[in-house]
C-alpha cells in the first residue's frame, strides 16, 4: 500500500509540471491543458488526505469539483475557439489586445 507522502509527492511533481507549464507556454491550449493538470494535482491531494484520514468528505468534494471543471473546460475551450476564429492564431503573444 502507498503511503501518503507518495501520494502527495506524486501530486506536488504534477502542480510543479502544471505550473511550469502556464508560465513558459505561449500556446493557449496548452496553457489551459497545464491550468487543468494543476487542478487535477490539487484533486488527487485532496483524495490522498481523505482516504488517509478515513473519512469521505474528501472525495464528495472532488465529485463537485469535477463537475465543475468540466463546465469550465467548455467554456475554456469555447472561448479558445472564438479566438482563433477571430484571430486565426492561439498564440498569446498574438492575442495581446481585445480591441480588434
């Protein structure tokens, strides 16, 4: 059985890949895929310590917030494909103003 550390070490390797991944990207796609990933690093911290602390409000709380995300997810990504219909570019150094 995994320990709690293995765990927590898994899902701070994923936030730190995530975060890295926001700041040097400039690919609006993959920035949200790395906004995501950050998410999901937070959520397996979050059921890591409920399931060590054996209780389940943990993983009630997770239900909530993949549902939430997955609305997010659709309007991230409707939002990137209205950029890129308008622009012809995800690009972030390209998308710099909201005047055109």
């Amino acid at each position: 059985m995994l320990s709690l550390n293995a765990f927590l070490l898994v899902s701070g390797l994923l936030f730190a890949i995530g975060f890295f991944g926001v700041l040097l990207r400039r690919n609006t796609l993959v920035i949200f895929m790395s906004l995501e990933l950050m998410l999901n690093a937070a959520i397996l911290a979050l059921v890591a310590f409920s399931r060590f602390n054996g209780i389940m409000d943990g993983n009630l709380f997770v239900f909530f917030i993949i549902t939430v995300a997955a609305a997010e997810i659709a309007v991230g990504l409707a939002i990137i494909v209205a950029l890129f219909r308008k622009r012809q570019t995800v690009m972030v150094e390209q998308l710099n103003s909201l005047r055109h």
